[in-house]
C-alpha cells in the first residue's frame, strides 16, 4: 500500500546550535512496532533548551510532537491499521514501579526512555521524515479522526502536560488564577483553567497574545513592561535577565486587579508559564494563604531564585512543579483538541519545512509578535470548521 524508500531526510543535532539536514535510513521496525510517516512535528521549548544549551549528547534527531500517518506494522501489531493518521507518545511509564505507584509517573524510568526514534539515540525523531514506534509508548497513540488536522494531533502531547500539570492544583470551580505568561502553553494553561469554570488573570509582554487570552477566556489581561533588575514596578523578565535578591513590589495594575476581583482575598493559585524569576516572587506575594504556585517552565537546571520561606511554612503557600504528560489523560486531551473546545489551530501561527527547521526553532526561541506555535510541517495542513 505505501512505497517506503530506503532512506529519508532528518534534521540531525550535532552540538550546540548545530542543526544539519542528513540522509539516514529509513528506520526499521519489530514485530510489535509501527512505522509512521511524519506529518508534522511540533517546536517544543524543551528541544530548544537542548539545541541551545546542549544538554543532551549529539547526534540525534530531535522533536516529540509528532503526528503523520502508519505506512507500517509489525507483525504482531493489534488495534492499528496500515493508513491510519495518528497522533503519537513518545513517554509511558510502567504504572508498576514505586514512582509509578506514586503516580509521579515522569520519575518512572521506563518513562524516561523515549520510545520513538528516527535514528542515534532515540529523542522523538519528529524531525524527520520517518520514525519508529517502539511497543511500550503504543498505549499513547491517537488516532486523528477525519475532520481534524496533523496539526491537531500534533498538539495532543502538550496539551496534555498542561492538564497534567492543572489537575495537580486543588482548584474549585470560580477560583481566581494568574497564568504569568501568555505563549502557547500559557494560553492552553487560560483556556483550559477556563472550561473548569476559572476566572483567569492573564500577563503578558505582548499586546497580540493577551488578544489570544481573551479570545480564549480570560477575564483579565495585563500587559507587564519589561523591568530593569531591581525596578520597583515591573514584572516578568526575560529568560536569563537577572534580578535582584530582594522580593519585588509587585506590577501594581495586577496587584490592583487582583485586590479588586478576590475582594481583597488573594490568587487562589497562580501559574508560571514564563520561567522568570520576578514573576514567582510577585506572584507568591499576590496569592493568597492556602494558596498555589506552580511552576511550569523552569526547566534549566541549576536556576535558582531567594523566595520568601516563612510564605511557604506559616502561610501554607504551596509551591509546586509539573513536567511532561500523563498518558492516561489522551483521550480526555483528544476529546479537548478534536472538538476544538480549546482550539489548537489558533495557536499555530508559522509552518516551516523539514529542511527549515533551524529556523522554525529560531523563530520559536526568539518569538516575534505575531507568532505563537511553531511547526515543522511535511503536509499542507487542513483548518476547516466544525
């Protein structure tokens, strides 16, 4: 049924910032394995933050949000068919060991195999014109249905970190959030926190996302200048802007709003989709006694900031961390994404080809102000309505 060459083009890591175009062979499969045709894959911050700081070893192919078609099955392969499209899961633990049994399933160290591959070491692959499915992340594929696009399916994996990371926090319906930081995650963060029946305070630098935010629900949105280190009256800095020790006032238009909307109360919870260091200090100001922080972005290792501690133990604000996904939460995320309750076609904003991808990767670590999710697309992709 398909015609599948010998070899295929993948954009390979070598180092640091070192992207190159290369030939490689095309994958092959086991007897309980698939091989799926790349439709598009999506630009992760996470690949960034290798590509850029090379903390992973080179070669390999990179990119996880992957979605394309099945152009082969292995022979003891049940439940999927030759043809389907479908959305992929490079990440599923064990459910039997002792983190899994404490459903910190990112812990797990079968999850912390990726079980898709294009070549090398096996890194998601979705930079590349052809991966294998390897049997242990099988429970995570998706098929697409046929009104929706590889787009879509492309989204399924973060889209599913975020409920992941929003089913952590003890939220009742008509609490009060902050989501600092409005880019793809932060605004898949409003929406979702949205349909759960929150009133969501969005910031952002950019006037054009906090647009999305409100498209997307929220019930404010606040745009936050930047701050030189220290200023009085800023709020989130960018990435590696640093910041004095001292706890910021917060961004006094937010601690209004906040003041107004909680009668006083405080944030119920606050969401730092941003890894900013002034932003967590101000928002572990403005939430309230009993009250959540959530950490989302800060994946660089060695980052630290001084916080408040006495915060922390007397006024029992939690603070928390949320990373990667939950395959139990595919079909939940699928229901989401495929019904367009949170539209996933309205964060992508760029498509680059296969043999772009250093500069879709670019484009997403320097975001201009129009752009929201980037793609690395191998299909024209469909934006049809319901």
């Amino acid at each position: 049924m398909f015609t599948i060459p010998k070899t295929m083009r993948a954009v390979v890591y070598r180092g640091p910032n070192e992207l190159r175009l290369e030939t490689l062979p095309v994958p092959s499969i086991g007897p309980e394995e698939l091989l799926v045709k790349v439709a598009v894959c999506g630009v992760c911050p996470t690949d960034i933050k290798k590509i850029q700081h090379g903390t992973v070893a080179p070669p390999r192919v990179l990119g996880h949000e992957t979605a394309g078609t099945i152009v082969r099955l292995g022979t003891q392969v049940k439940g999927f068919k030759l043809g389907e499209r479908v959305g992929l899961h490079h990440h599923v633990p064990c459910l039997k060991c002792h983190a899994c049994r404490h459903h910190a399933f990112a812990q797990c160290a079968q999850y912390k195999c990726t079980g898709i591959t294009a070549g090398f070491e096996p890194a998601g692959g979705g930079y590349a014109e052809y991966v294998r499915v390897m049997p242990f992340v099988l429970p995570g594929v998706v098929r697409i249905p046929g009104r929706n696009s590889f787009a879509e399916g492309a989204m399924l994996e973060p889209v599913n970190t975020v409920l992941k990371a929003i089913r952590r926090l003890n939220l009742i319906e008509g609490d009060t959030v902050l989501v600092a930081g409005q880019g793809p995650i932060g605004l898949m963060f409003t929406r979702l926190l949205v349909l759960r029946g929150m009133q969501v305070v969005a910031t952002d630098l950019m006037a054009s996302r906090l647009k999305v935010a409100q498209e997307f629900g929220a019930a404010h949105a606040i745009q936050i200048r930047r701050s030189r280190p220290g200023a009085a009256d800023g709020a989130a800095q960018e990435p590696g802007e640093k910041v004095s020790s001292a706890t910021p006032e917060p961004h006094s238009r937010l601690a209004k709003v906040v003041k107004e909307v909680t009668r006083g109360r405080g944030l119920d919870a606050a969401v730092l989709a941003v890894p900013s260091a002034r932003a967590l200090k101000e928002a572990q100001q403005l939430v309230r006694g009993g009250g959540e922080l959530l950490l989302f972005s800060h994946t660089l290792r060695g980052e630290t900031t001084a916080l408040d501690l006495a915060a922390i133990c007397m006024d029992e604000k939690d603070l928390l961390g949320s990373y990667s996904a939950d395959f139990r939460l595919q079909q939940e995320v699928a229901r989401l994404v495929f019904s367009r309750k949170l539209d996933a076609h309205r964060l992508v904003t760029h498509e680059f080809p296969l043999e772009q991808t250093a500069a879709a990767i670019a484009l997403a670590a320097n975001p201009a102000g129009d752009s929201l999710k980037i793609i690395v697309s191998q299909e024209p992709q469909r934006k049809e309505g319901p």
